[in-house]
C-alpha cells in the first residue's frame, strides 16, 4: 500500500511546473498549498480515481468561492 502520491501541477500565477505531494488516505481533498516558485497560495482540489489515479485542478486563492457567494 502506497502512503503518498504525487502529481504535477501548473501553478495558476505563475505557471510553473511542480510537483506536490498527494495523501491518498482521503478520496476528496481541497487545501492551499504555496507555489515553489512564486510562492503564492494555490488552491487545490484533489479526487482520487478508481486504481487511485489523482486527478488535481490547482486554482488561485482569489478564485475560490464559499458557499453562498
């Protein structure tokens, strides 16, 4: 059994290329996580597929809504 997972990722600022680390424990995930670059906070939506493929959309923390916006 696999503890962690990673995926690659643009960062929605500044573009760059990165790799994050992924906890596959939780099928569903969203937390920020600073760019390794630019370092401004990317916010990210995990979901991990049937074999526990991630699938990982990195979005601007300005972008993010709550609920009833």
């Amino acid at each position: 059994m696999q503890i962690t997972d990673t995926a690659k990722v643009h960062c929605p600022y500044c573009d760059a290329l990165q790799t994050v680390v992924l906890d596959p424990s939780e099928p569903e995930q969203e937390y920020t996580e600073d760019c390794q670059v630019c370092c401004q906070p990317m916010v990210l939506t995990v979901h991990f597929e049937p074999m526990h493929t991630p699938y990982v959309v990195a979005r601007r923390e300005d972008d993010v809504h709550s609920p009833g916006d």
